[in-house]
C-alpha cells in the first residue's frame, strides 16, 4: 500500500477552468475514466490553432498550411517519447481507442486472419476490443475469452490453456475499465510472443493515468483515448511497431493515405500517412500534444502516485462499510484509479442519480463491459474514477452522498 495521503483539496483543481465555471464550484467529478476534465493550457492550444493558424496539414505549399503541419507532425512526436515508441511513424492520429481497434481488427481481417483463426482476449474487455472481432466471424475467424478469478484479475491459467496453435491474436486491456485491475502486459506480451501471436494492449485507462512504455511492454499495438488524457474529444492513437504496420493494409481509403491511384488501383503512402486517410483531427493533434507537455509537467510517476493515495484513500473508507460490495482487486497496487461497486439492494442507476444529485458525477451501468457483467453477475455497477484534479474532499463528498441515498431507500 502506498503511504501518500492525498491532500484535501488536489492541486492541480486550479489548471482545470470548469472547477471554476460558474455553478461548478463544488463539481464533484469522478467519471474520468469516461473523459477527463481539460486544463487551461490544453483549451489555449487548441484555441491558438482555430483563431491563429487554422489550415488543412500536408497540402498548403503557405505558410498558415506549414505552421499547421509543423504544429501537428510536432504533436506526434511529442507523443512517440510519451510513450516511448522507436519512431514517429509508429503513431497514427485517430478519432480515440475505438477506432484504433477497429482499424487494426479490419486492417489485420484484410491479409492476416484466415478460416480457423484465433482471437485470444478476455472477459474483462471495454466492447471495443470484443465487439470489432466478432465482426470477424464472417471470415470465420473465432474469439476466445480468458477468464477472472473471484478478485477479478486475469485467471493465467485459463489463458494459457485457451492459448494454441491457431491464436494469431492476444488482445487485452492494459487496465480494466470495470474493475481497475492492472494486468501484467509485460508477461502477458511474452506469452503471445512465444506463441507467435500478435500481442495488442488497449491503453485508453493506462496511458492516461501511469508511466508507459510500448519499449518495455513489447506490445506490437497499442490503443489510445485521447480525451480520457486531457486532450479533446475525437482524438487518440493507435501505436503499432514499423515493420508490422508497413506490413498492415490500410482499413481506410482516401486522400492523403496513398502513393499513387490509378483506375487500375492504388498504391499506399509511407507510415504513418497509410493510416490517417482524409482530413485529420488537427486541433485534436495539437490538442493532444499540449495534453502531453502538461501531464510531462507534472511527471506520470509522481501522478500515478498521487492516484494510488486517493485509490488507497477510498477503498479504505469503502471497505469500512458492510452493505457496499467492491469488484475487482484490494490491493491498490494492483488496480488503478476507479471504483465499480453496488450498494447492497440498491440499484446502480439510482445510486448513480442520487449521486448526481448531491453533486456527485459517477457512471453507471454495465460500462460497455457486458461480457463482464455477465461473469460478475451484476446487470449493473456504479463506477467511481479518479484523476488528478481529485482530492480527498471529493472522496468524502462521494461517502456523504452514499449515505445520502441509504437515507432515501431504507
Ligand atoms: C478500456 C477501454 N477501451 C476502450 C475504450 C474506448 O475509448 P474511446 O472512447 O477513445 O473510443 C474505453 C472507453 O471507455 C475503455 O475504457
């Protein structure tokens, strides 16, 4: 357990301007792990880019166009170091995880995946890394789902005996959406890789909140939200290894992802472009770039610490009380900042709405986890989820709020 108390009140609250709009001043905001709040400095950016410099990448032979350009292939490369990738065509700007995962499901459908082909993932995935290889049935290709234990981690045992000749694909989160469990992709990309497979890590709720390393993690695709991280909304990344995405047919068509078209057919563009068809998200990009700066300002170890406080914080005043049921790990470190949990007789929509009610925002439902949910056994949770701008107070006013809807229903 970390020994970090967090502080009352955090200190990062102040660089985020909707902590200050008018009537949000007491916003109790623990549904980050949907989208995070936005800081000054990332609004100026994007800001600075609509009102000062606003022009279509790639294309303009003006200065507005090479401003533009400079301003997004330098956000790119902001976030290659934040993420620790060899090269700055391993990043491909896209609209958020969603579509990463698709696009590598389509692209890896198109000239890797034949009949009889296995998609290794497991129970504890967001939809969109289930959901776009089922759509892969039609090729007759098959997914597999490694099961939890009764803590909710990743049961190793049922992944290895669900591991074979014929997976061509292990796919997993690199943390829970559901129940915050950290699973260990460092072994988990070496088993794949001893099995030959593919290995793919769905970053949306690392990334945000923990130092990564695609280096490391040897991973040979990752997927990332932008707007869980600060950025905007419709921006994210999808990483993959140079060799395997020069590999990869494009999933997209269109303007700027290719090389040459003739009636004929096509040729496609050098990385990343071969990816990025169309009109990218540009102040999206940059965005997401500033997004970069402002959590390297902080430091991601020093914010992945400050998280553990306040997980540790509320899972200990949540434990406290019998009549409310926590899923996923105990230990904080081996789960990341959110909470999914039920009041005992109690249903999640109408705890989440009481809680809204006293100025409490937390998500409800089944968290586009249905697999999940299904094995836990729960139509529904209430999910609490923590970032920077938290501090213990909101904590407290979540426990206050839950007694607040006791009060209502016994
Ligand atoms: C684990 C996980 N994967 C993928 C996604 C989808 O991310 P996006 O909203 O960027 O498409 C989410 C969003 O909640 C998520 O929690």
């Amino acid at each position: 357990m970390t020994d970090t108390i967090p502080p009352d009140k955090s200190p990062y609250r102040e660089d985020f301007p909707i902590f200050t709009a008018a009537g949000n001043e007491h916003l109790v905001y623990l549904d980050s792990a949907a989208t995070s709040q936005k800081p000054s400095a990332v609004i100026r950016a994007v800001e600075e880019f609509e009102t000062t410099f606003n022009s279509n990448v790639h294309r303009g032979i003006y200065p507005l166009s090479e401003k533009a350009t400079e301003a997004y292939e330098l956000a790119r490369e902001k976030f290659r170091s934040f993420i620790n990738a060899r090269h700055s065509e391993e990043i491909i700007f896209v609209r958020g995880a969603t579509e990463a995962l698709n696009i590598i499901a389509l692209s890896l459908g198109i000239n890797r995946l034949k009949e009889g082909d296995e998609v290794l993932t497991t129970v504890m995935e967001h939809h969109s890394n289930i959901v776009p290889w089922q759509l892969l049935s039609w090729k007759g290709v098959r997914v597999k789902y490694a099961g939890i234990d009764d803590r909710g981690r990743l049961d190793m045992d049922d992944l290895n005996s669900k591991i074979g000749k014929r997976t061509r694909i292990v796919t997993v989160s690199h943390v829970s959406n559901v129940l915050g469990t950290i699973n260990n992709v460092r072994e988990l990309g070496r088993i794949a890789h001893d099995n030959g497979s593919i290995f793919i890590v769905d970053g949306a709720q690392s990334v945000p909140h923990m130092p990564v390393d695609v280096q490391a993690m040897n991973c040979d695709l990752m997927a990332v939200s932008g707007h869980k991280m600060c950025a905007p909304t419709g921006i994210g990344v999808l990483y993959g290894r140079r060799k395997l995405l020069q590999e990869m047919e494009p999933a997209f068509g269109g303007g700027e992802m290719i090389s040459e078209v003739k009636q004929s057919g096509s040729s496609w563009a050098d990385l990343p472009y071969k990816f990025e068809a169309g009109t990218p998200n540009i102040s999206g990009a940059i965005g997401l770039g500033a997004a970069v700066d402002y959590l390297n300002g902080i430091g991601m170890e020093k914010l992945e610490e400050y998280e553990k406080g306040l997980l540790s914080y509320a899972l200990s005043r949540m434990m406290e009380q019998d009549d409310i049921e926590i899923y996923g790990p105990r230990d904080p470190e081996e789960r990341s900042g959110l909470i999914s949990f039920n009041l005992k007789g109690v249903h999640g929509h109408d705890v989440a709405e009481i809680l809204g009610r006293e100025g409490v925002a937390t998500r409800s439902g089944h968290h586009c986890a249905q697999p999940l949910m299904d094995v836990l056994n729960e139509p529904s949770t209430t999910r609490a989820s923590f970032y920077l701008y938290n501090g213990r107070e909101d904590v407290d006013a979540l426990m206050s709020a839950i007694d607040k809807v006791r009060h209502v229903f016994r």
